[in-house]
C-alpha cells in the first residue's frame, strides 16, 4: 500500500496545456481503470474532478481530462487558467480492495 | 443540501481513544459506499477504511488495522470511526467521504482535526 508517485510540483501559464503523471504499480493502477482524481484548495476538503480514469462529474470543468497507460495515469488541463492553482491527488482502487492516494502536485499558474 | 459533518475530534494522549462521527444529509445514505480519509498536517491525503452499504464489506489501510473499526448506523444517517491504540502518527484531520459515483469519492465533509499528544 505504498502511495502513488506524483510529481511535487507542475506549472504552467495561462492557456496553457499541463499534465500530472501518476505512476503506480500492477497491483492498482496497472490492473484497473479506476483511478480518481480530486482537487484540493488550502484549507478546503478535496473535490473530484474525474473518476474512472477520464470521467468527469456533473459541472466540471472540460478543461480537466484523464487517461492511462500501462501503470501510469495522467491528468490533463487544457488551457490553464488562475483557478485551477491548487493541490491534486490521484487515487486508485487496489486488488486489495483497499484505495491509495498518490503524493499529491502542487499546481502553480505562474 | 447534500452534506456530511464530522464530529468527535480532539486532543488524546498516545494509546487513547477516540470516537469520529458523521452525520449525513441531503442525500440517500444507505445506497452509498463511504470512507474515512485523512490527512497530516502538511501533508497529503491518506485512504484509510471503507464500509459497504450495508455494513456487510469492511477494509482498512495496513496502519490502522487492528486498532481502528469502521461502522454506520443506516437507520440514523450516521458513519462511525472508532479508534483505539492511537499513535503520534495518527494526528491528521479526518474526512468524512462517500462514494457517489463509480471508485469516486464526490461528497467530503469539512474534516474534524485529531491530534495524539502527550
């Protein structure tokens, strides 16, 4: 149950493309498409902004887009603008049956 | 409006207990899987135990079993953590959490801040 690796910080100009990996491993990321993605204000509870891999929830931005390769996710944000600063988490479903949380990016709008 | 409030945080001495509640409303509690989540001071999110609706399906982190039991009471709309042997390492807020879409968590409480200290 070790966590997912996030880069610790990405950033990008506004209206730019940028993109988190997630990388896991064969036993949760690699074996499900299930992986979840919250963002996260200081102080704030977290909010989903994709599930399943590259689902977005009602009245989320499609800006936000995810995907999957092998044992890595990613979360896309097309045309980045002020708001999207903020902390993100990946989260995927384990064989387990248990989740793991990855380590978190630190999403700087320069 | 859709909303879970947690309560039951606090100061405890290593080895002590505590018990989390949470209250949900808004929505249909029973058809949801929920979660506990926390998260260090500082730090980044932590899963730590799910419950199926029913109460039937339980599964925690590695750190925490044996000492933490999660559990709900349908009847009042209400999620429970309860947790013994606490540890230094325990001290985190803790989120209330339901799983409204497919493997996603879509509902969060505003989190109750635990702190193990002597």
């Amino acid at each position: 149950q070790s966590a997912l690796t996030q880069p610790a910080s990405v950033s990008g100009s506004p209206g730019q493309s940028i993109t988190i990996s997630c990388t896991g491993t064969s036993s949760d990321v690699g074996s499900y498409n299930l992986v979840s993605w919250y963002q996260q204000y200081p102080g704030k509870a977290p909010k989903l902004v994709i599930y399943e891999g590259s689902k977005r929830p009602s009245g989320v931005s499609n800006r936000f887009s995810g995907s999957k390769s092998g044992n890595t996710a990613s979360l896309t944000f097309s045309g980045l603008q002020a708001e999207d600063e903020a902390d993100y988490y990946c989260c995927s479903y384990a064989s387990s049956g248990t989740y793991v949380f990855g380590t978190g990016t630190k999403v700087t709008v320069l | 409006e859709v909303q879970l409030v947690e309560s039951g945080g606090g100061l405890v001495q290593p080895g002590g207990s505590l018990r989390l509640s949470c209250a949900a409303s808004g929505f249909t509690f029973r058809t949801y899987w929920m979660s506990w989540v926390r998260q260090a001071p500082g730090k980044g999110l932590e899963w730590v135990a799910k419950i199926k609706q029913d109460g039937s399906e339980k599964q925690y982190v590695d750190s925490v079993k044996g000492r933490f039991t999660i559990s709900r009471d349908n009847a009042k709309n209400s999620l429970y953590l309860q947790m013994n042997s606490l540890r230094a390492e325990d001290t985190a807020i803790y989120y209330c959490a339901g799983y409204g879409v497919p493997y996603g968590i879509d509902i969060w409480g505003q989190g109750t801040m635990v702190t193990v200290s002597s």
